[in-house]
C-alpha cells in the first residue's frame, strides 16, 4: 500500500523535536551564507548566481537522465538574467525550458503557484512534441495510470505507483491549497514536505521530478526571501541520487509519519549550503586577489588564465596546456607566462621535468 492509499493521506506528520534540531542547523547555515554573500562584491556575486543557476538546471535533468550541454544552459540563464557573458548564437528549444521553469520559480517566488502556473511549467519542459518519439500529454494532468518502473523488460521493478487519474485534479487542488494558505510551517520544512507531496501525486505524464524540485526551489527562495540562489539543491540530490530514490520509495511505501524523509531532505540541503560557503571562500580570496592587481595590466588570456589557476586548475600549468586552453600558439602563451612571471603574479615550480611549469604567486 502507498501513502496516497492511506485513510488518512494527506496528513503528514513528524518528529518535530528531531526535526527542529537539524531545522536549527540549516537556517543557521542559510543565514551564514547570505550574509557571506553580502560581503563580497557585486559581480562576483552575480558570477555565483549564474554558476548555481546553471548547475540546478543541468544537475536536475541529469537526476532524470537527461544530460543537458552546460555551456548552452550558461548562455541560457546569462541572457535571461542579462549578464554579459561570452553568449552562444545557438539555442536549444529544451534548454530554454526548463531554464525558463528555473527562472520564474526561483525570480518569481512571491508569486502565487497555481494550476495554470504549473502547465505553463509543463509545456515549458517540454516544447517540441511533434518531434517525440513518445508523446506528452503538455499543460494539462495526466489522463492515464503511471508507474515507477526499473529493470529490463520482463523483469521490471515497480517502485511506485500514482493516485488513479479521477483522483489528480482533486489531489493538486488539496496541495495548491495547502501551498497558499499554510503559513505556520516554517518554509524550509515546507519544502521537504511539497517537494514529496508532489510527487507522489505525479500529476503529469513525465517532468515530475524537475517540475517538484522546482516548487522545492521556489519554497527555498521564499524561505530567504531572495531570488538569488547561492547553493544548487539538485546538484547536491544528484550527487546522491541512489539515497535519493531510496528514501522517496521508502517513504511513499510507508506510513504517513515523514520524519526519515524529512531529515534526509535537510541533511542533503545542508550539505549543499556548506558546499556553497566553501565556495564563498574561494570567491573571497580569488576577489582580494584582483583587488590587489587591479593595477597591473593584463590582457584577456592572462585574465582568463589567472582566473583558471584560482578555480584550481587541472594539473600544472605549462606553456603547451595553456597554449590549448587559450587557443593561441605555444610561442603566445609562452610570452603571456613570462610576462606574468616579470610582473611577480606567478612563479617557475621549482621540481624538473621534460616541461617547466609554473603557479601562482601567493599574494596577501
């Protein structure tokens, strides 16, 4: 039997001791970061607000299987936020989807999540059916039975199966409900809860997993009241994805107490916010450090390179790998080290080898 069978369904409940602890915890975190954020500049910021945006959206699809070309989704989120990047001049109809989906969950956060909101979301995710091999019923409930299902054909595992279709409509209008007028649960704990709620209805023909993540996400962003994202959910749930599918089958398996699913929710959020202030550490130094050298002067490859080196760059930096990074000739990125070792900001390594290589200069 499945929770959405239970008498008593949709009547969560939880240990709220166990619960408030790691709560505690989370928003201890969430308000470190913020103001961690505040501290540093403006274009740095926004520089972390595309990276997180871009991974949640890729890091999502690939939770489904879908594996998203980063550099597309990059020039996807900068040109909707209007940050000037190094765009592409080709755009993916699926790409703009689901990062337009991203955009107004977590922009938009204040604004109601209704029906309509939702198929605009669907559709969104999925754009071009008339090129499907398998055909989504878009922008409406679905309108047959779904399963979970793994394994290969004649052996397949059914890990879940959703409410019958006559109960959808009415299911999404107890949750929507719920979503608008519950104001007493705090809104991080109300993400975890919206997050399996949704799915559990599975609503939709297919998209349910980056459509419930995104309510997850637009709970979170309300929960900081702010539209900038500092910290990726999904990436962090897709890096534990196995434990993830585990504690969903697990918990819609079970009783209507949530507090396994709840804690694992807040444990993997708060592992995605520790992520991000280490993070902030790195953009701290990597900012003092152009604070330091803003005078000197560099062209754009000695930009593009120092700015590889204090991401950590792969390796040791030689003139020939550079000379590829940099799509210029081994002679041009020769000079470009040299110039950079003139100037103090790197220095020769002191260990032999058939190549020389070099790191950058310490600068306090």
């Amino acid at each position: 039997m499945y929770i959405h069978e239970l008498k008593d369904w949709p009547r969560f409940s939880w240990d709220q001791e166990k619960i408030d602890f790691l709560l505690i915890g989370v928003r201890h975190w969430q308000g470190r970061l913020m103001g961690g954020m505040e501290s540093i500049g403006f274009r740095f910021r926004e520089e972390i607000v595309l990276q997180n945006l871009t991974e949640d959206v890729v890091k999502s699809s690939a939770i489904e299987g879908e594996i998203l070309d980063q550099s597309l989704v990059r020039s996807s989120v900068a040109r909707h936020l209007g940050i000037e990047v190094a765009a592409l001049n080709r755009i993916d109809r699926d790409v703009e989807g689901i990062v337009e989906i991203m955009l107004d969950a977590t922009q938009k956060f204040d604004q109601p999540l209704t029906k309509e909101r939702l198929f605009h979301w669907h559709l969104a995710l999925f754009p071009d059916q008339n090129n499907s091999f398998r055909k989504i019923k878009t922008g409406q409930w679905r309108t047959s039975p779904i399963q979970v299902v793994s394994g290969p054909l004649g052996r397949e595992k059914i890990h879940f199966e959703g409410p019958s279709v006559k109960r959808v409509d009415q299911e999404m209008r107890s949750f929507l409900d719920w979503i608008d007028k519950e104001k007493k649960i705090d809104l991080v704990l109300k993400a975890a809860i919206a997050h399996l709620w949704f799915v559990t209805i599975h609503p939709f023909d297919d998209g349910n997993g980056r459509i419930g993540r995104a309510i997850a996400d637009l709970l979170l962003a309300r929960s900081e009241n702010s539209s900038c994202r500092f910290y990726s959910l999904s990436a962090q749930i897709q890096s534990e994805r196995k434990g993830y599918y585990q504690i969903l089958e697990q918990t819609q398996k079970g009783g209507l107490d949530i507090t396994c699913w709840i804690e694992w929710f807040l444990h993997c959020l708060g592992r995605a916010i520790e992520k991000a202030l280490s993070f902030l550490e790195s953009a701290k130094h990597k900012e003092h450090v152009w604070k330091m050298i803003a005078e000197i002067s560099l062209n754009d490859r000695q930009r593009k390179l120092i700015n590889r080196l204090l991401d950590g760059f792969d390796g040791k930096l030689t003139s020939s790998k550079w000379a590829k990074i940099a799509k210029c000739s081994q002679d041009t990125a020769y000079r470009d080290i040299i110039d950079l070792v003139d100037k103090g900001l790197l220095i020769k390594n002191v260990e032999g080898g058939r190549s020389t290589s070099y790191s950058l200069k310490s600068i306090e």
